[in-house]
C-alpha cells in the first residue's frame, strides 16, 4: 500500500494527472494479445494453445459449443480465473503491452481497464446512482459534483440517462431485465475501462433488450475495446468484427466476421455455424 | 402464494370418497392451530390480566419511573431494572454483536478450508500425523463449533462468568466483588455471539456470488468486494441476527442472575450490582403470594418485558429487506473536471484485519470455555455420580436424567402433534394472506420471543396448580416454550415442499388428507426432524421456565421414575449446584454436569449435521 | 455520548481483564467493606433484619420500612450457598447463613461472635446469642393436614427425631411423642420453602424418615420462606418451611407449627481475622455502608 502511494506520488509529478492505475499503453494496434495460452482447472485442461489478437476498437465474438472454452478464456482476460480453485494458465497474454499474469501486475489496475459485464445482470442492491458511483468511490473519487458528472456520463454512454434520470434513488433491483444488463454496462464505463469483457450478455434477456445492448456495443465501440462471448451466431454474424471459433479448448479458427460466417476454412467451423451441431 | 392458490383449486376438485374424513382432518387440523392461539392468548392474556392491579394499586407511573424496589417498604418501581436491561442489553450487543457479525465474514470470505502445514522431515508419525491436520475441514469445524456454542445451556455461561470475568474484574472493583453491570454485559454478550455468528453467517452465504463477482470485475480487492457489496447487501439479514441476539440478552435470567449482583441500582458504575427485569422475577417470584402487590407487581414487570420482546420483534419487521433509495433525486450537472483514479481501500483492509483478530479472540474464548470445562469436569466425572443412587449425601445424576427424558418425551408428545397440526393449517388449509393467519403467526413469533422466566411464572401459576411441584407442570410449561418454534419450522418444510408434488398427488385421485399425510409430511420430514432435534435441545437447556414448576431439589432415582414427583433436569441440577451448594454439592458436580450437557449438545448438533448431509446428498 | 462512553469502559475493562488474569487478583483490603444479603423471600433475610437492632433501637427491617435502602457495598446472593460461595471468595465479605449450614463448610467460612458471644447451640438456647429465629412448618390448617405430614411431623418430635435435630439445632418437642411409621396410602410428602430449613430436613430428618418409611417420597424443595407460604396458600405443598415466624400477610390464613430453633451465624472467609461484630456494627455496615476493621474488638 505505501509502496504503492510513494509510486502514486512520483508518477503525478511526471505525467499530467494521469492515474496511477492506468499501466497500459493501448498506442497499439491490438489491445489484447493472447500467446500460446494453455490453462488448466486441477488436472484437465481447459484451454489448449490459444493464439489470437483483438484489434482496437473492435468487437470481437467468440463462439462455440458449450464447454468449448470460449467462457474460460474470456475469464482469464481480466484474471477471474483467480476466483477459481485450482485453476491454472500458462503461456502469455498481453493487454496493452503488459502481460497480465506477471507478478507486478496490480489486479485492481487491470480490472480497472478491463470492465466485465457478465451472463445475468448483476447490479449491486443499492440505487442506480450508487451502483454507477460504486467504482469511482471505490477508486476514491468523492467529491459529490464529480461523481455526479461521472454518473451522467456513464449513463449517457449506455444510452440509459433519459429513461433513468428521473430514478436514480431508486433501486436497481427495481429495473428489468434489460435495463439491468445496460445498468451494468454503465456502471463497467464508470471506472473508464479501455477493454470491456462481455460474457453472453444477452442470454438471459428478452429480444427487444437483446437489440438495444448490440446497438449500444456498436456505439461503444469508439471509445473500448468489446470481446464478447456468445451463443447467438445471428449476434456475432451482426455486431462483430472478428470471430474466433472455439471446441474443445481449441481456437479452430479466426478471421473477420464477414469471412468466418461467408466462407470458413475449417469444416467444423462451418458445420457449427450451419448448425449441424452445437 | 402459489402453492396455497393451487391447492384452493384442486381443493374444490377433490373427490367425493372420504369426503367426511378430510372434513374431520381438516378441523382437527384447525383446533390445533386453536390451541396455539389460546396459548399464546391465554399467556400474554393472564400476564396482562394478573398485572394490572399492580398498575391500579402502584400507578403505571410509580410502577414504571419508580427508582426504588423494596418489598420490605411496600415499593415497587422498576425504572433501575428497566434502565440496568437495556444497559446491559446494549453492552452485549455492542461486544458481542461486533465480534460476532465480524467473525461470521472471516468465517465465510476468509476462513481457509484446510491447514496448509508442510513438513518435509523423515519420522512417519509426525507426517501422518500432519497428513491428517491437513485434511481437517477448519471452516465446517469452526462452523460446527459456533452451533455447538450456540446449544449450550446458558447456566454454563453463567459459571464461565462467575470462573474467568467476574473473577478478573474482582481487583478492578472497590469493593473486591467484580459482579455487576459489566460482567452482566459481558456474559451476556459471549452468549449471544454464536447466535449473532451463525445466522449472520447465513445472511451472509445467501448473498449472490454474482454481487461478488461483480465488485471483483470492476477492480475492488476482496475486502472491498465484501465490505462495500456483500456486506451491505446481507444488511437485513445482519440485523434480524443482531435483533434476535437482543431478544436472547433481554430474556435471559439465569446466567445473569449469577454475575449481576442482585441490587436494584441504576448501573452507573461499571461494577454497580444490577437487577435485570428477568432476574427480578426469579430473585422476587417465591414471595409472592396470590393476590399480594408484590405477585402483581411481578406479573407487570413479566408484562413490561413482553412488550420489550414484542417491540423488538416487530423492529425485526421494520428492516426493509430490499434496498430503499436514499440519495437525493437532483438533476445532475456536474461539471466535467479532470478525474484521477486511485487505487483506495485501506479501510476494508483494516476491517478485514479486524475480522481476523475477532474471530482469533472468538476461537480463544470459545476454547478456553470448552476446556475450561472439560478440565474442570471430567476429574469429577465418576460412574457413581453419573448413575449410582442418589441422595443427599451423595448426589447423582441419574434423577436428572430420567427428568429430563420425562420432560422432553412428554413435552414432545404434546407439543408435537399440536404444533405440526398447526402448521399443517396454516399452509395447507387457511386461506393464503387472511388477516388470521397475519396474526397468528405474529402471535407466534411473540410467542417465541418470550423470555422463559414469564413460562416459568405463567406456568407455577397454572400447571403447578393442576399438577403440583412436578415434572408434568415442568413439562407442561415447555410445551409453551417449545410450540412456536415447531409450528414455524414446520410450516417452514411444509412450504418448501414442492408445489408439484401435490399437484402429482391430486392429479392420481388421491386425496387432500392422503396427499398430505403421504406425499407432503414425508417430504418435509427432514426440516421437522431438525426442528424437533432443536425443541429437544432447547428443553434440555432450559432452566428458567423449569426452576418454579419442576422444582430444584435432590432426589432419588426412584422418586423421579413418577413424573407426578418433582426432578431437576440436568440443566436445572447444574443451576442447583450455584444456587443451592452443599457440602455434597458445588462447582465440582456443576462441571461434571456441564460437560455431560456439552456432550449431549453435541450429540444433538451431529444429528442436525447428518439430516441436513443426507438432505445434501439427496439432491 | 453514553454509548461511546460505555464502549471505551468496555475496552478499558478487557484489557484490564487482561492484565487481571495475568496478575491474578489480590485485595489488599484490611476490613470488612462488603456485606452479601439474601433477596427478600429469605426467612434468614427477614429474621436477620429484625433482629439486628442498633444502639438507637431501630432494627434494620424498620428502618427498611421506613423505605430506606441498604447500603451501596450490599450485594444479594440468592440463596444460603451462594452466600457461602459469596463469602468464600471475598476476603473483605461479610454475610449471614443458618447456624445449622455453618459446621458443614468451616472449611470455608467462619462464624464470629456476635455482640461478644459466640455462637453456639449452648448460648441459643441460653438467650445469649441474640440472632436466633424458629424454623415453622406451616399449613392452613390442622384439619387438613395429610396423615402423612402429621406422621412426618411426629418423627421430627419423638426421641429420635429430637436427637437428630439437637445435632446443630434446638429441638422444640416438649413433650418427646412416640413414634409409628406411618402405615397409610399417601406415597408423596411435598415440602417447598425456606432453603435455610432445607439442610436439617435433607442432612438428617428425611434420611431417617425413608429408613423407617422406604416406600415414602419426600420432596423438599424451595427457594425461600415467602415460596413456603405462597405454597401453602395456594395448596401446591403439603407444609411450607419458613426461616422465621409467620409473616404478618398469612395471619389467620396459615397456622404454624415450630419443628427448630436455629441460629444465624454472621459469616466471614476462614482466614479474616475478625472475631466479633457488634449489632451497631452490623446494623452500619448493612444501612450506612461503614466498614468494619478487621481489628475491632
């Protein structure tokens, strides 16, 4: 911690108020890049050999059959893998330059970059205000016209700020569905993240829902980076820009949306998406 | 809601065959959830009822704001009592709420599963035996412990009290006694931490991962993640535990009667002898004839401490159990300023560390209690005290024992059948939400909230006068201490039971009664096994409620085998040796019996421990 | 404010908790600055305070009608044990018990000269020793006592009987009656009340009385005097015991029959060395809370 607040201290003075928390370079063309990553959970072997980059600005989709990986390594991306007993990664995955599974990585800092929004919506039982401002508080940002500026934008970004303010004391339980799930895409875009990990985001909403969270992925994706993790290939086909396709802890292979889902090299890849299984 | 609104409509659909039979069920079904309405009336009713005179004949406001008690000089006023209850109510609560809550995080984020002990050296022994602590389930046995804990009866607290607090705060009181409104404080406040620990520990672990998950993903460290997000969240919960921990230090009479001093004093000192409402009752009780002011003047006392009990409850009510907006509804324009983050968290840090030295200072407690009495009883732990004959020169337990399997079978055969009946009205019979059911089961919950010495006074009045001093008065008054707990649990099991089973049951002809005796009874029978196995405990570690219809007194084997005679129950007889110490009788009995109620605590908690694995494995 | 106050004794209170264990706890007390009493149903409770006269001629039970309170170093234990147990563990303490209860647990505690006379059977029965009271069975009336209580009364007064009484108390029967065991259908005798008339009825009475009647149980139980009455009153005992004479609330309600005369013996821990305490001194250090030096003669 003091460590920490020495570090803090010498990089203000060097660097125009940036946050000490911001330890990636994202001047890059691709903002993450996955190398020869294998990961285990206890003896089995989840991922096997994953190669891939995800360009900036992009949306990326991953897809396959369940139990394919495709959640395992989206999960290694921001380290909740940690979370789970026995788990295991080997190899390098570099986000902004910086291999996150170093030692000197601060956890706090990547998640800070690398936002999560995850399968079932999940805000906090506190107000929409309180769930937007949770992140900057955390990161200790009180001052109330800051933090009121922050919740705006936040809520503005995912294009909620007209339905929501008028409700912002009340509880985000109260919201549906729907409203949830972009709630937490907000509150992800609080803490300013450069990379934003979606997991199924839409598989637990309705089909009107599910429309305005992909419109909002392609707003976004100005300003982050979006891998996603799908089930929904008509998704991935309509909002990505590159797909990687997963079995078995394998990627089989990745390309451009257009040209993954018009013309796959791999059999299996087309087999999938033709639907002959999966 | 469900569940009742289709069994109202396969109600009407039900087959004709039988028909008288499930009229009669259903009815009997009924005066068992009468019965628990009179008894709950009948208490609270003839409390009332045998209190006012006092009110009449004192003054509610000289019985209420009088600062003198002296039967002596015909004065009652119960303000010192009324102030010393919440005092050291608070005090308790403060300590003891504390160290329990905060233990109950460390025990669910970050208690290690098991010991990680390396040893790297040759001798077999030694890596066997290291194999083996290793393998040791730490959190399920601290878990395990907590309840143990929380079954004891509390007159083993109250020796724990007179042995290590009262004792050490001896060379901080002027007067070299050491009893009074801290030790009081403290005792109290060790007794309501396993309650306090284990229920906010449920509160807890309801708490959904994905909350957790979601503080992790936006970059919180663990103890940010539980101190701003779960905890807060698992904030009703929390304080419905800390709720009932008050109403177990306000109703509590025993273990404070042996650490208070006795006096009727506001407690202005930290070793000013106190008088609680409860331990007045039990000091003053045996003076009261019917009929004198002194009797009336106890009954309203019992009264004021229902009221105590029934606020409390319903404060448990008034906890939102969902979150109530609270920020402000302004338009919000703030301005675009320049926004650095910073890597925070040291106060969650700090209180994780708290968490840890809470729940070390618990272990140490609780270990220096478990071994204090085991150290202290099982020297004294003979045969011949266990089970020889017993009389006055050498007094045994086995009086104890046959009292106290009298005592929990009669109880049970009573309160049982009433109480599961009851509950079996409730969810499968009344309608859903009426008024009735609203209030019974408020009722019921005040019922429960009672504290025993107002059973034990409700019960010397009626039960001792049918019966006599005996074990069927004592076990008539722990019917009424037992009974709304069996009905919630019940009702509880019955309600989790599927609503698709029934539906099953119907959709093959079968009848409502046969539905119920069949398909829904057997598949809640785990949770009223549990909720028995808990009334069991609780008789067993009952003494308030006991000590003015069973009677304290030595006996024979012989004379207890009638429950027509009176008998102490083990944790009366363990009472006995504070209260009523002879050459023959005193602390070297108390803690052989203590450890005999330690072991069967355990006993009974390894039962709850097996239902509820089989329940487990089961799904 | 008080909260924040209370929380800070706490902590101070743990950590001297600490030190307290560690050091062990001395008293370095040189007199007697605490007085344990018994809560108001006790018969010793009442006779002691009636008892107790000072040198102005008021009695501790007047001046408590008076509506004075006892002292601040006055502490209540409820029943004769926990006095002894009280006492026991208070080397500035000072309490009262049954004379009878003193000769079991001289291991423990003293009794002292009261007024400059020792208490013993000899000087009760003399007049000298002045904290003496009756033990009573009482009942509401002759008529309806059970032929099993009558039998239980006539044991205490035959030969035998007496004899065991006289071991630490003064027997009462004048005359000595002859003795039958009693040959009824009653099974059960229960007594409820005084806990000072326990130990004569439990120690020595009730052995003797089931040697002769083996198929009887007794039952003697109780919490104090005021419980005996109330019994008696309502019916759920067959005699109450009392520690006292009659309380003036069940005059002509209760009849009362003397089984025993005893002593109350002023008690301190074995090792004080005080010897003896004047009525004045017992009478100040109840009410006015003055403490009594260990030197006094």
């Amino acid at each position: 911690m003091l460590k920490f607040i020495k570090k803090k201290a010498a990089q203000s003075e060097s660097a125009e108020k940036k946050s000490p928390l911001d330890i990636f370079d994202f001047s890059g063309e691709n903002a993450i890049s996955v190398k020869d990553v294998d990961l285990y959970y206890g003896e089995f072997q989840a991922l096997k050999k994953i190669n891939m980059q995800m360009p900036k600005h992009k949306i990326t989709a991953m897809i396959g059959p369940s139990g394919c990986g495709k959640s395992t390594l989206i999960k290694t991306l921001n380290r909740m893998n940690d979370l789970v007993e026995g788990c295991r990664v080997e190899g390098e995955i570099a986000i902004g330059g910086v291999n996150i599974y170093d030692k000197s990585v601060d956890l706090s800092a990547l998640r800070k970059n690398v936002g999560m929004v995850f399968q079932k919506p999940n805000p906090f039982p506190m107000s929409v205000y309180d769930n937007i401002a949770y992140g900057p508080r955390t990161f200790g940002i009180r001052k109330k016209s800051t933090l009121d500026e922050i919740v705006e934008r936040s809520l503005k970004q995912a294009a909620m700020w007209e339905e929501l303010k008028d409700r912002l004391n009340k509880s985000a339980l109260g919201l549906s569905g729907g409203q949830q799930q972009r709630l937490c895409i907000a509150r992800a875009l609080a803490v300013g993240p450069q990379i934003l990990l979606m997991d199924e985001p839409t598989s637990a909403l309705d089909p009107i829902s599910t429309g305005k969270i992909e419109e909002l992925c392609e707003e976004l994706k100005k300003d982050v980076t979006i891998v996603m993790v799908t089930h929904n290939m008509q998704q991935a086909a309509r909002i990505s820009d590159k797909t990687a396709f997963f079995l078995l802890g394998e990627m089989i292979e990745m390309g451009d949306t257009e040209q993954v889902f018009s013309a796959p090299k791999h059999p299996e890849t087309e087999r999938y998406i033709t639907g002959r299984f999966g | 809601m469900q569940t009742e609104n289709v069994v109202k409509q396969k109600k009407r659909g039900a087959p004709n065959a039988g028909k008288v039979r499930n009229t009669m069920a259903k009815y009997l079904f009924f005066v068992c959830a009468a019965m628990s309405v009179i008894a709950v009336f009948g208490i609270i009713g003839y409390i009332l009822y045998a209190g006012i005179p006092a009110f009449r004949d004192i003054g509610f406001f000289k019985f209420i704001f009088g600062t003198n008690w002296s039967h002596d000089a015909g004065v009652y006023g119960i303000l010192p009592m009324i102030v010393s209850t919440i005092v050291v109510t608070l005090g308790a609560i403060l300590v003891g709420g504390t160290v329990g809550v905060f233990t109950a995080i460390f025990l669910v984020f970050w208690c290690p599963d098991k010991f990680h002990l390396r040893y790297n050296g040759n001798n077999k022994f030694l890596q066997k035996t290291v194999a083996c602590i290793n393998k040791i389930n730490l959190r399920a046995v601290f878990d395990q412990v907590i309840k143990l804990l929380a079954g004891i009866p509390s007159v083993i607290f109250g020796y724990f009290g007179i042995a290590f607090i009262v004792s050490a705060f001896a060379g901080a009181d002027v007067y070299g006694i050491g009893k009074g409104a801290l030790s009081s404080a403290l005792v109290l406040a060790i007794m309501i931490i396993p309650t306090v620990t284990s229920l906010s520990k449920n509160a807890l672990e309801a708490v959904p991962q994905q909350y957790y998950e979601g503080a992790l993903a936006m970059g919180n460290t663990k103890a940010q993640a539980v101190f701003r997000v779960v905890f807060p969240a698992a904030r009703s919960g929390v304080i419905s535990a800390l709720i009932l921990g008050i109403g177990r230090a306000v109703g509590e009479t025993m273990a404070v009667n042996m650490v208070s001093g006795g006096r009727v004093y506001f407690p202005d000192g930290l070793f000013t002898p106190i008088r609680t409402l409860t331990t007045n009752i039990a000091l003053e009780f045996a003076d009261a004839s019917r009929g004198s002011t002194l009797f009336a003047a106890l009954f309203a006392t019992g009264f004021v401490l229902l009221v105590i009990v029934l606020i409390i409850n319903l404060s448990v009510n008034l906890v939102p159990k969902e979150f109530k907006g609270k920020r402000g509804n302004k338009v919000l324009h703030g301005a675009r300023e320049e926004v650095v983050y910073e890597k925070k968290g040291l106060i969650p840090e700090i209180l994780k560390y708290v968490a840890m030295v809470f729940a070390a200072l618990i272990v140490v407690i609780l270990a220096a209690l478990i071994l204090f009495i085991l150290i202290q009883g099982i020297p004294n732990l003979k045969w011949d005290f266990l089970f020889g004959e017993s009389s006055h020169q050498h007094p045994s337990l086995m009086p104890s024992f046959i009292a106290t399997l009298y005592t929990i079978l009669i109880t049970l055969a009573i309160a049982l059948p009433v109480g599961i009946g009851a509950a079996i009205y409730l969810v499968e019979y009344a309608k859903p939400g009426s008024k009735v059911v609203k209030v019974l089961r408020t009722f019921v919950d005040t019922l429960s909230g009672v504290p025993s010495i107002v059973f034990g006074l409700f019960g010397n009045l009626l039960f001792v006068s049918l019966f006599g001093y005996s074990v069927w008065a004592g076990s008539f008054t722990m019917v009424l201490v037992v009974l709304p707990t069996i009905i919630r649990s019940t009702e509880e099991a019955l309600i989790a039971v599927p609503v698709s089973l029934r539906e099953a049951s119907y959709g093959l002809g079968a009848s409502k009664i046969r539905t119920i005796f069949k398909i829904v009874l057997p598949s809640a029978f785990p949770g009223i096994a549990t909720a028995t196995i808990l009334a069991i405990g609780r008789i067993i570690g009952e003494s308030a409620a006991l000590i003015y219809t069973s009677g304290m007194l030595i006996t024979t084997a012989g004379a207890a085998a009638n429950p027509g005679n009176m008998a102490p129950t083990l944790t009366v007889f363990l009472y006995m040796c504070w209260a009523e110490p002879t050459n023959y009788l005193g602390y070297d009995q108390a803690y052989a019996t203590a450890v005999v109620l330690l072991i069967i605590a355990a006993l009974l908690n390894l039962c709850v421990y097996l239902i509820e694995r089989r329940v487990k494995k089961k799904r | 404010m008080k909260k924040k106050f209370l929380a800070l004794g706490m902590a101070a209170a743990m950590s001297v908790t600490a030190v307290g264990l560690m050091a062990g706890c001395g008293n370095g007390s040189d007199g007697i600055t605490v007085a344990f009493t018994r809560p108001s149903t006790s018969g010793t409770y009442g006779a002691f305070n009636e008892l107790v006269v000072n040198s102005e001629g008021k009695s501790i039970d007047e001046a408590r009608e008076e509506g004075l309170e006892f002292a601040r170093n006055v502490q209540t234990s409820q029943e004769t044990g926990n006095v002894i147990a009280d006492v026991s563990a208070a080397p500035n303490g000072l309490g009262y018990i049954s004379l009878g209860s003193v000769a079991a647990n001289t291991d423990k505690i003293k009794a002292v000269k009261v007024n400059g006379v020792e208490a013993t059977v000899a000087n009760i029965e003399s007049g000298d020793y002045k904290l003496s009271r009756p033990f009573n069975f009482v009942y509401p009336s002759e008529e309806g006592l059970s032929d099993l209580a009558k039998n239980f009364i006539s044991f205490i007064e035959s030969a035998e009987g007496q004899e065991l009484v006289n071991e630490d108390y003064i027997g009462q029967a004048d005359p000595v009656v002859d003795y039958t065991p009693y040959a009824g259908t009653e099974k059960t005798l229960t007594l409820t009340g005084s806990t000072s008339v326990q130990p004569l009825l439990n120690e020595f009475i009730i052995p003797a009385f089931k040697e002769l009647n083996p198929g009887i149980t007794v039952n003697c139980s109780g919490t104090g005097s005021g419980q005996g009455e109330t019994d008696a009153v309502d019916g759920k005992n067959d005699m109450g015991m009392i520690s006292r004479a009659l309380g003036s609330d069940y005059e002509g309600r209760l009849v009362s029959h003397t089984i025993a005369l005893d002593g109350i013996a002023v008690i301190v821990q074995k090792d004080v060395k005080l010897s003896n305490v004047t009525f004045d001194q017992l009478y100040d250090l109840y009410m006015n809370g003055t403490a009594i030096p260990f030197d006094a003669e």
